[in-house]
C-alpha cells in the first residue's frame, strides 16, 4: 500500500480508536474514506441483520436500496461469499442493483468477525473500473480495524 493509502488506515484507526458507539465508529469511518477520493460517488455500511444487510451510515445520495437481501445484488453476493467483490462495469454485471444511473463501477467489502460477515463497505464510482487492487487492500485493511474495534464494544 503506497503511503497516502497508508494514512487513511492509520487516520481512521486513530479517529476511532476511543469511540464507544457503533454508529459513530460507522459513521467517521464512511466519511474518511469518502474523502479519500473524488471518484467515490456513493461511499457507506450495510450492516447484516438476520437475512438482511441494512443501510448504515452513507455519503452520497439518498438510495433507495435500504435494505438488501442477502441474495441479491452485489452487496449480497459479497456478504455470503464472505470476499470482496469488484466491478469494473456494473452495467455487465447482472448482479447489479443500480443506485444512481451514473455509477460504473463498484467496489464490496465484506466486515468479516472470524468467519462470519457483519456487514459491509460499499463504494460505487461513476468511472469504469474506478477500483485499484491497492484501494482493495486499503478498504480491507479498514474493514479489519472496524471489526476490531466493534468487537471490543
């Protein structure tokens, strides 16, 4: 991972290193990595709930995909395959629940406590394979720094 990637990892460890709510722990984290990138157009958490992943906190547009069944749509595809998923071309991709007609490519994180998938990272950008193998072991290495810190909660 280069160093700006690097930074991020550590700014979020740091940032939410002494917060004792979920939501705040969530809601910093999406914010960082928002800001990582011009190119992350829809940055946020779903969190699993029984069959369910539900929206937690976002940047971007309001969507409408609230709540997703495990076996639908990327988001789903990631959380029961328990690895990342990266789309280069949502439009090739059948899987695809479209949030904005203007999102090209996107990227899924699972937040994996041992084996089981908690939730999410979801990140669509309006650039065709907006998505580096580097960005993919940023977001996994912030993935594992929010499951860590949920845990001792």
């Amino acid at each position: 991972m280069d160093a700006t990637r690097n930074q991020l990892v550590e700014r979020i460890r740091a940032a939410i290193g002494g917060e004792t709510d979920r939501w705040r722990i969530l809601d910093i984290s999406v914010r960082l990595i928002d800001s990582f990138s011009d190119d992350f157009n829809w940055t946020g958490f779903y969190m699993k709930d029984g069959d369910v992943l539900r929206v937690g906190p976002y940047v971007g547009p309001v969507t409408e995909h609230t709540v997703i069944e495990l076996d639908r749509g990327i988001c789903g595809a990631a959380a029961m395959q328990k690895k990342t998923v990266v789309v280069d071309d949502v439009g090739s991709d059948p899987r695809f629940l479209a949030c904005s007609i203007h999102t090209r490519s996107e990227i899924v994180v699972p937040l994996m406590d041992g084996d089981q998938c908690i939730g999410e990272i979801d990140i669509d950008s309006n650039r065709p394979a907006n998505f580096s193998p580097e960005d993919r072991d940023m977001l996994e290495a912030i993935a594992r720094i929010v499951v860590d810190r949920l845990r001792r909660l």
